[in-house]
C-alpha cells in the first residue's frame, strides 16, 4: 500500500493541473472562452503579435494557441499526458 501513495499524489497534482491549473492561468491572462478580454496581458500580447506581423496574427502562433486552449481548454490526449507524466514523476520520488 505504500508504494501507491506517492504516484497517487502525483496523480492528483496532474488532475489539478490540467482541471485547474491550467484554466485559471489562461483565463488570469485573458484568454477566455468568449475571446481575449480587453485591458488584459492576453490583449496587450496579442495587439504587439499583430503589430510585428504587419497587422495579422500568424497561424499556430503563440497568442492564436493560447487563446485556442483559453476557448476550448487541453485536449484529452494532453490532459492524459500530464496527468501520466505526474504520476510517473511521483513513482520516481518514491524510489529516491
């Protein structure tokens, strides 16, 4: 029983991150699921990306991504991601 409890933690920080973490950072920043919210560092982030791209945002850039994860939040695959990756990283400081 009590090699479980460290990759557990590591389990629920994941979850914390990806359910909470993640959302709130974003949504903090200004990039929420209604669009960039006016005033924010999202806004003033993406007001210097247009002007640097003569008054465009590129495609797959760093403010068109972040405003994606903002509106519809990780996807599964990189939910699961984190939260094997916490729970791996837990395993290992156990054995420490």
């Amino acid at each position: 029983m009590r090699g479980f409890v460290a990759p557990a933690i590591g389990a629920a920080v994941g979850l914390g991150i990806v359910f909470v973490g993640v959302p709130a950072t974003l949504g903090a920043a200004g990039f929420t699921t209604a669009g960039v919210a006016a005033g924010s560092l999202a806004a003033k982030m993406m007001s210097a990306a247009a002007v640097a791209n003569g008054g465009g945002l590129a495609a797959g850039g760093v403010v068109p991504s972040l405003q994606s994860l903002g509106a519809l939040g990780l996807s599964g695959a990189a939910k699961s991601a984190v939260i094997t990756a916490s729970t791996v990283i837990g395993a290992l400081i156990r054995k420490r």
